[in-house]
C-alpha cells in the first residue's frame, strides 16, 4: 500500500486547515493535489480561505468552525507563531476530537496541550521551506519536514508528508529547536553579512550595491556550498595562508570599527575550518590566528 494509500485510510474525514495565509494556502493546495480531501478551511479574513475553498473543492469555511463536525480527522493550524498557543486556549479540550497540528518551527507540540492534556493526539509539523504566493506548485517537492509530538500521530503524518513528496523526519522537543537554531545560521546571520558588506563598501566610497556587485560570486559560492563539504568550498586569504592581506582588512576595519569584532570572530572560526584539509600549508596558522584575537589581546599561552 502506498503512504498515500494508507494515510488516506488513517484520515477518512480529511483535513482542517485553520489559517489560509503562505502556508496554510500553500499546504491545502498540496494535500488537494495529492488527492486528499480537504474538508474544511478557516481564516481570520474570509477573502483568502473562499479563494482556496474554490480552488480545493471544499464546501465547508469560514471564520471559526461553528462546530466540531464540520472538522476533518486533522486541523492544521497555520497561524502565526506568536497565536497558535491562544488559540488553543480558546478552543479548548475537545474529548475524541480530531488530531491537532501546527507548522511553527519555533514552538513545540505542547503549546497545544489546552487541547489535550495528556500530548495524545497533538504534534508539530515544520516544513523547512519559505512559503510564498509565488511557490505553491513546487514548495514542498524534497523539502523536509519535521514531525514532533505524540509518537502515533507523528507515524501517520510521515505518510502524507511522504505522500506529498516532502521528507520527514521526527524529531523530539530539544531536536526540533536544534534545528530552528541550525537554520539561523544558514538562513538568517547572511543577511546581516550582506549588510555589513553592503556598509563597508558605501564606508570606503563605493557607490555600488554589494549584491550586484558581489552576486555572481555569491551564486557560486552558495552552489558550491549546497554541493561540497564547507572547508572544501573555502578560498581567499585565510585558507591561503595570507597574513599580509588580513593585515590590509584590519587597516580598513578601523574607518569601520563596528565590523571588526565580527570579521576577527568570523575568521578564528574560518581558520579553525581551513585547518581540517589535509594538503593545506598550515605554517603561517599562528600568525592567522594572533591577528583574530581581540585588539589589544596578546596571545593566550599554549
Ligand atoms: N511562510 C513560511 O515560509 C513558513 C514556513 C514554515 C513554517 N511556517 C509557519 O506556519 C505558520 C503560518 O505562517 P505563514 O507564513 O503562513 O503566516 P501568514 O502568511 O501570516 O498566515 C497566517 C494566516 O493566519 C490567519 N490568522 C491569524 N490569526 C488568526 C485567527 N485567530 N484565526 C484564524 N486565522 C487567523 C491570517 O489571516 P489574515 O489573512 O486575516 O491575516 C493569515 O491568513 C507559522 O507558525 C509559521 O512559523 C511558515
């Protein structure tokens, strides 16, 4: 039996989606595609959840279910982070309810424990993907999909994770923050990089725009890094071995001294992860790594 097959046999009365907005929309288009029934859609506004309740064939939406039975064996709820646990307060235990489902990345399962003290029948749902109006075809394809909570429901969500041509992985309560965590730094610390490097260029006078001006470099690099281990993809002063050329970085770093902490914390960390290649010349490492410690620190006895 195909995990769409048998989760559809798990869910007979389909799906709830409480939230309409990037991927509420995004997640009932999906599971509509997929041919799984979406029996009911909810959202603060009506326009949008009218607009995806005509594209899903769903005949039940609204603001706010009017009653239990009109929810599937499911309810996704698609909320903001900062709402989900209000939510639930409001709402309520619900006794032989449906099974209750939020997508934040951030919290965990139990701000869902209002609706079911004992954690039977609740989970968290995390699609590491952005959502936009613009990529609700081709989102979820090979994106993974982290399930947490209640281990049964978990079992039965891999499937139509699964069945929706994502990849799931369950996780408990301390992985699934790891991984929020992980994704902060792959995701959210390059835009302050861009930022400093858009900054350093307009300090020096250069009126270019450091995604243009950078871009093509960046591409590659970013492909570079989504195809090889990181040490592998690593070029510029540091893996080279070039004191002299982080001596001309630091000169520049004092019109711009804001910069300078992180540029000396970033390359300690670089350095660290050029000296795990093997043919790499390490004679000049020392020298590297005086310069990246704090001004005015001498080096720490070995
Ligand atoms: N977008 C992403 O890339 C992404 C990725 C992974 C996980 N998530 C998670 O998915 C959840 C939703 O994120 P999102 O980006 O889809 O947010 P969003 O685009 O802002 O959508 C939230 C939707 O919830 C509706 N809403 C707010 N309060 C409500 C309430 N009390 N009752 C009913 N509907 C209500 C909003 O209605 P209105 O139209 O009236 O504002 C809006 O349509 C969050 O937990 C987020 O962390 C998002």
């Amino acid at each position: 039996m195909t995990p769409f097959e048998s989760s559809r046999q798990m869910f007979p009365r389909g799906f709830t989606i409480i939230g309409t907005g990037r991927l509420g929309s995004s997640l009932a288009l999906r599971l509509h595609n997929k041919g799984y029934l979406i029996r009911s859609l909810y959202n603060r506004s009506l326009a949008s959840c009218e607009r995806i309740a005509g594209s899903t064939g769903t005949e039940i939406f609204g603001t706010y279910p009017a009653t239990p039975a009109e929810l599937g064996d499911v309810v996704f709820l698609c909320l903001p982070d900062d709402q989900i646990a209000g939510f639930a307060e409001k709402t309520g235990l619900l006794k032989d309810g449906p099974a209750w489902v939020h997508t934040s990345g951030a919290a965990p399962a139990e701000v869902l424990l209002p609706l079911s003290p004992g954690g039977t029948g609740i989970a968290s749902m995390h699609p590491v993907q952005t959502f936009t109006a613009r990529n609700r075809e081709t989102a979820f394809n090979q994106c993974f999909v982290t399930l947490q909570g209640d281990p049964e429901l978990c079992g039965n969500l891999k499937k139509v994770v699964e069945a929706i041509g994502a990849r799931p992985i369950i996780v408990d309560r301390h992985q699934k923050t790891a991984i929020h965590l992980a994704a902060v730094f792959v995701c959210n610390y390059m835009a302050p990089l861009f930022h400093a490097s858009q900054e350093l260029l307009t300090d020096n006078g250069i009126e270019v725009r450091s995604r243009d001006l950078f871009g093509p470099m960046v591409r590659q690099t970013v492909e570079g890094l989504l195809s090889h281990p990181p040490a592998e993809v690593l070029t510029g002063p540091i893996v080279r071995g070039d004191a002299g050329t982080i001596d001309q970085h630091l000169d520049i770093l004092e019109n711009s001294p804001k910069w300078d902490p992180l540029y000396r914390q970033l390359g300690k960390v670089t350095l660290r992860l050029a000296r795990t290649l093997e043919e790499r010349d390490s004679s000049s490492d020392s020298e590297l790594y005086r310069r990246f410690l704090p001004k005015n620190q001498d080096v720490p006895d070995e």
